[in-house]
C-alpha cells in the first residue's frame, strides 16, 4: 500500500516539473554542429574582443579616477573632484597621442 502511494507521488510531482518546464513558443532553429561551432568561436572573439576594450578603457581611467577620489577626500567638494578627473583624462589623451 504504502509503495503504491510512493509511486503515485513520484508520477504526480515527474507531471508537476514537465508543466513547469514549458517548451518554446516557436520552434528553435538547428544549426550543423559544423556550424554550431564556427558561430560559437566567432561569438566568443567577439566577446573577448568586448572584454580587451573595457579592461583598456578602465585601466585608461584608473589614473584619474585614483586622483579624482584623493581629491574628493582632501575637499569633499564633487566639482574639484570632477575637475580633477577631467584634467588628469585629457593630460592622459594627450600625452598616448
């Protein structure tokens, strides 16, 4: 009797997890694996790509930002705080050039 129960159960919740996982309203496309993983490489230099360029970017502004917040404890003022950060970004732009 009590294995009966059991198995009911199992059957209900196994219903319960199908009803939650809802298939797509539209059917997915299928690509070859060949192509798969062609567009995979692609998406990935992609992103590595993305990631070089903010880790540039924010390194290109670590400096003033270093300054900008010296600053901002010295004066407690946000404008020379600003000031700062702007000042020490265009002597970096200027002197890459």
């Amino acid at each position: 009797m009590m294995s009966k129960n059991l198995n009911t159960m199992c059957c209900q919740q196994g219903n319960l997890l199908k009803d939650l996982i809802m298939p797509a309203p539209f059917p997915l496309p299928v690509l070859p694996p060949l192509l798969e993983i062609i567009a995979l490489l692609i998406l990935l230099v992609i992103g590595i790509i993305i990631i070089v360029i903010i880790a540039k970017v924010l390194l290109f502004f670590l400096p003033a930002a270093i300054i900008a917040i010296v600053v901002w404890f010295l004066t407690e003022s946000w404008f020379w705080a600003g000031v700062a950060f702007l000042v020490i970004a265009f002597i970096s732009v200027v002197r890459r050039k």
